[in-house]
C-alpha cells in the first residue's frame, strides 16, 4: 500500500508540474494574441508564420494540458490499485512532458522568427513526446480484478 502511494504522489507530482506548464503556455498563448491584434492594429497584415505560431503553440498547450489532467486520474488510479506504475514508467512519463514541453516552446520560437525547417525540430520533439505519453498508457500494466 505504500508503494502505491509513494507512486501515485510521484505522478499526481507529475501531473501538477505538467498541468503548470501548460498553464504558463497557455497564457503566453494569450499574450501572443494579444501581440497579433497590435500587429494587426498597427500594420495591415500578420505574416502567416506568425499566426501559424500562435495557432501551434495554443494548440500544442492544450494537448498538454490534457496530458496533465488524465496523470492526475493516473495517479487516482494508482492509488486504487488499478494500474501498476514501474520506475521506467515513470521515468517515461517524465521525458515525454519534457520532450512536450521542449517542442512546443522550439516550435513556437522558431516560427514566430519565421524560421519553418528549426521548427519542424520543436514538431518532432513533441510528436515523440506525445507518442510516449500514449504508448506508456497503452501499455501502463492495467491490473484486471
């Protein structure tokens, strides 16, 4: 029993740092709307890069923000007794949030300076992420009671 609380603690800690990150991105997000109506204000076009920036970075946010929402059921779930999490789990769950995190800001770097083949990188970095996000859930070790 204690096992599975030290390990859901682990990942409803995850959870909380994943759902923060997202928090903080997601008003950035909103900020750079902000920018993109004083562009728009001041100058009678946006370049497309821009808004496809901003549109990639809110976008990518929410995605990990619901990343961060379904570990904090994880966790519940650990806590229960349904789902059994190893350290290479863990380990998994906690590269895969830096890996999203890490793409998301490199995508939104690079095409906010219009530069579309680095941010292609911050693409990559995240797609890889997620996937192991989704597989390490996929694959999590459910118990079957």
């Amino acid at each position: 029993m204690e096992k599975e609380n030290l390990e859901a603690k682990n990942v409803e800690r995850l959870s909380y740092y994943t759902t923060g990150i997202a928090l903080i991105y997601l008003v950035i997000g909103l900020l750079s709307g902000f920018w993109l109506v004083y562009i728009k204000a001041t100058e009678d076009s946006i370049p497309d890069l821009v808004v496809s920036a901003h549109s990639h970075f809110l976008c990518m946010s929410i995605i990990i923000l619901i990343v961060g929402l379904a570990m904090k059921n994880w966790a519940r779930e650990i806590k229960e007794g349904k789902f059994d999490l190893s350290r290479g789990r863990l380990r998994s769950a906690q590269a895969s949030i830096t890996l999203l995190a890490l793409g998301n800001i490199i995508t939104f770097a690079f095409l906010s300076v219009e530069m579309p083949k680095p941010a292609l990188v911050g693409d990559i970095l995240f797609f890889i992420g997620f996937l192991m996000v989704a597989i390490g859930w996929i694959l999590g070790g459910r118990k079957i009671k």
